[in-house]
C-alpha cells in the first residue's frame, strides 16, 4: 500500500478581484453585470419589462450602469448596457433607461456612498411575500444573512416614478442590505454586483421557504443568540461575494457570449 501524500500547501483561495486600472475595473462591472442578468433570466425573476440591477462607476462615481428598457435580461452583453448620470440621463450606450430604475436606484446610489450595485425585480415570491408587509424570520440558517439587517417599506403608491419616492426606499433600506417593498417586491445592495445579486437569489429563495413554512404550520425560529452569530459566518460581504462565485462561473461558462 502507497503511503498518502503529504498535505498540500499550495491551495488555491478565492478573494475578490483588485484592478489595476480604472478601465479594468469598470469593465469587470459591466461583465459581472451583464452576468446579473443572464442569471435572474435563469432563475425566472424577470416580469415583462419590470427589474433591474445596477453597478457604480468606478470613475464617474455619481453614474451606474443599467440594463436597457425593455431589452430581455435573457440577451443582454456588456456592450448593452447604458450608463446613466445623476440628472438620469444616458451618456453611453444606444437605449433609453426604464424611469423606475432611475427613480430608485439613484437615491439608493446617492444615499449609500458604500453601495457599488444595487438589485430589485418582481420576482414571485419576493412579492408574494412582500404583501404580508413584514420582515423575513430566522427560520433557516440562509435566511440569518439578513438578521438584523433587512428592512419594511410599509407602504405603496404605484409605479415609483417620482424621485421622492425613491428617496423613502433608500430612507428605509438605511444601513441595511436588503429591503422588502410592500405589494412590490425585494431590493439588495452590496459593495460589489456579485453581492447584490447573491443576497437578491438568496432573499427571494427565503421568502420562499418562510412561505412554504407557514403554509404547513408554525416555523421554529432559530434562537436570538444563534441567529446573530450565524448572520456573521453568512451574512458578511465576503460571504455574499464567495456564495456567489459558482452561480458566475456557471453563467459565463454556459453562455460566454454575454461578454461581448
């Protein structure tokens, strides 16, 4: 019998990317936005012509890259995307910006100096849940990412067009990184777009789970003392960022040609 080799000392750990450039930042933005999009295409949360995710310009600090109206999140490649100034106006790219996406991610961008990307869509169950106008309960260790840190905007006045109130969603997400709107749906922020989109998927699957919980009787939370410590093991930025690595790296693998 062979002895078992020795334990390697030369492994290989993921750790967010660092940029040498602003150019190399910006574009690894777009992609890993581009790849947003494909991924929520995926996982069903898009609703006709409603959602959006948004990245910070790493540069031009008070801009953000966004999806086109309209455009499937399906088909969309680095070279769709607009960016859009703080007037929201398009100053690159060759389609117009959805006006709630403005509306909202603007304030939220102006009010979170920290926020690199910002994501929000109609997906089923973040909606379905967001109508019991109520946080998200510790019933699962996933759902601990959000302990203590998610908010309610208790309130509800159609499409948000009016820059106001944008400014009153970014009032009640404060320092939180996700916040439920009522009768609307979920909306997360994060330091890099993986982050966002990481806590997005995971949210929108917790609202799931509590859901289904209810629906078969009375969930048993998760004590008080063990919620708040496995928030700090899953909840953090690098936690969200790493959580996310496979879901990118299975979308860019699948379809390589949301680069272009």
């Amino acid at each position: 019998m062979s002895a078992m080799p020795s334990a390697k000392t030369d492994l290989i750990y993921r750790i967010p990317p660092t940029f040498d450039s602003v150019e190399d930042e910006r574009l690894h933005r777009k992609q890993r936005l581009a790849a947003g999009f494909r991924l929520f295409s995926k996982m069903g949360f898009e609703e006709g012509i409603a959602g959006h995710i948004t990245a910070r310009d790493p540069e031009w600090t008070d801009a953000f890259w966004v999806n086109p109206f309209a455009m499937p999140f399906s088909q969309i490649r680095v070279s769709d995307l607009i960016l859009v100034n703080d007037q929201g106006e398009v100053v690159d790219g060759r389609h117009p910006v959805n006006a709630a996406a403005f509306a909202i991610h603007s304030q939220v961008h102006q009010a979170r100096p920290d926020v690199v990307a910002a994501a929000h869509t109609h997906s089923i169950h973040g909606k379905a849940f967001s109508s019991l106008a109520r946080t998200l309960d510790p019933i699962t260790q996933d759902v601990t990412a959000f302990y203590g840190d998610h908010s309610l905007f208790d309130d509800y006045t159609g499409v948000v067009l009016d820059l106001e109130e944008g400014k009153r969603i970014a009032h009640a997400l404060g320092d939180n990184k996700a916040v439920i709107l009522r009768n609307h749906g979920l909306l997360t922020v994060g330091t890099s777009v993986d982050t966002a989109v990481w806590w997005f998927a995971t949210m929108e699957r917790s609202c799931q789970a509590q859901l289904l919980a209810s629906a078969a009787g009375t969930p048993r939370l998760i004590d008080p003392e063990q919620a708040e410590l496995t928030s700090k093991q899953v909840g953090s930025e690098f936690a969200g960022w790493l959580s996310a690595q496979p879901l990118f790296d299975r979308i860019i693998r699948e379809q390589p040609d949301l680069l272009d």
